[in-house]
C-alpha cells in the first residue's frame, strides 16, 4: 500500500512540475501574456476573434449616444459567450481518442477564453463608469435629457 501512494505522490509531483506556468495576481492563477496570445493564435481559425469595444474613454452627450453604448456592451457580452463555447469545443477536441495528449495548444485555448472574460468584465466596468458619470451630469444639466436606469447588466434572479 506505501508503494502504490509513493508511486502516486511521485507521479503527481512530477505532473506539476512539468504543467504550464501561470502567473499570479494575488494568489489568483493567470495566464502569462505570452501564452494568451499563443492561447488567441491557436483557436483564432476555428472560433474567430473578438474585438472588445472601446468604452472606457467614452463621454456620452445625449441619451442616444448612451443607448448605442449599452447595445454594443450587449452584443460584446454575446460574442464572448458564444467565444467561450467555441473554445470550449476546441478544447474538447482534444479529449477524444487519438488527439494529442502532449499538446499545449488546450491549455493556451483556456488561456484565450480567460482573456475573453477579462475583456467582457472590463467593458461592462468601462460603461458602468461612463453611465454613472453621464446619469451624475444628467441630474445638473438641464441641455441633457435625465437617465436614472440601470448602469449594469442584471444577474441572477431577483431573489438574489
């Protein structure tokens, strides 16, 4: 019975010392820029790229512009989950018989839909901040049409 749990401590252990390296923010596990790109490379032909939107410099001047903002979020955040199944496929497809057990190209992938989530949490922020700054100017402006909606997507149920 030892030698069967040695064998098993010894093949765990050295499992992990040839596993990926991951970069650490506060204790978090991420992915080295490096292998994000590597990650975004790899699944770029099956699963296409995204281009996340430009919020975070936005100012918006009226109602309209604000809107446009919100459905631009929207449609990002769908294209991140429809991403995000189109890696997981990918990453699937080395879960099958006669794939390479020795690829790294699964791990990159994660890496890739990692990013896509950073990026969707980012844009989500970048509006938020735009939103509260343009409903704050539009309680004191009288020139802009007032906005007391929701600055953030809703999640969950409304029971919490």
């Amino acid at each position: 019975m030892k030698i069967a749990i040695t064998t098993l401590v010894l093949a765990l252990g050295s499992g992990t010392a040839i596993a990926q390296q991951f970069a650490s923010a506060d204790g978090y596990r991420t992915c080295p820029p490096a292998q994000t790109t590597e990650g975004l490379d790899v699944v770029r032909q099956q699963c296409g790229a995204l281009t996340p939107p430009r919020l975070s410099s936005s100012g918006f001047n009226n109602l309209g512009e604000l809107r446009a903002a919100e459905s631009e979020r929207d449609v990002f955040s769908a294209a991140v989950v429809a991403y995000g199944d189109c890696v997981t496929s990918f990453i699937n497809s080395y879960r099958r018989p006669g794939a390479d057990a020795n690829s790294k190209a699964p791990d990159q992938a994660a890496c890739a839909h990692s990013w896509a989530q950073d990026q969707i949490s980012q844009s989500i922020m970048d509006y938020g901040r735009a939103c509260i700054d343009f409903s704050n100017r539009s309680m004191v402006d009288n020139t802009i049409e007032p906005w007391s909606g929701s600055c953030y997507p809703s999640v969950g149920s409304e029971n919490g």
